[in-house]
C-alpha cells in the first residue's frame, strides 16, 4: 500500500486542487492501522487489485473516503510513481500475489 499527502496551499486549490497545481505540496505518508484494514476489506470485496483511494483528513485526523478510483492517476507524487509502477508491473508479471 503506498500513500501520499496533497497540501493546498491558496484558496483556489483549497477548493479543488486542480485549480492552482502551483500551489501544491506532496509527501508521502503513512496509513493508519484501521484504514489500511478497511481498505484491504474494500478491495476484497471489490475483487480489486489496484485502486487509487482518495480521502479527505480532517484537523483531528479523522480519514474520510471521497472516492474509489480503480484506474486512478499516481504519477504526480514523484516519491511514489516509480514503486506503485514497479509494484504494477511486478503484478501483472506475476511475481506477487
């Protein structure tokens, strides 16, 4: 499972960050416990092996689900996009389960 954070960091991409990508800071992050068990459960149930998942977290640190991408974009983070390809093209070789 890799994670990464997208900071906003003017009105507009506060709103939608694609309004100003300029404005934009990424990282990579860890995944609580609870939400890694719930997402492994969702693509269980969704026979999934790939998705990109996007969530919303609050100033408590309350994750919460926007939305399921099961073609989702990952090449933007760059710290990620080389091992989420790597892990893809390791899948589809069959060298993982």
């Amino acid at each position: 499972m890799f994670a990464g954070e997208i900071h906003a960091h003017s009105d507009e991409s506060r709103i939608d960050f694609r309004r100003d990508y300029d404005a934009l800071t990424y990282r990579v992050c860890t995944v609580p416990d609870d939400i890694r068990c719930g997402v492994q459960r969702l693509m269980s149930a969704f026979d999934l092996r790939y998705a990109a998942l996007d969530f919303l977290v609050d100033h408590d640190d309350t994750w919460h689900l926007v939305d399921v991408n099961p073609n989702g974009q990952y090449g933007f983070i760059p710290e990620l996009a080389q091992p989420i390809a790597r892990a893809i093209a390791d899948l589809l070789e069959g060298r993982m389960s």
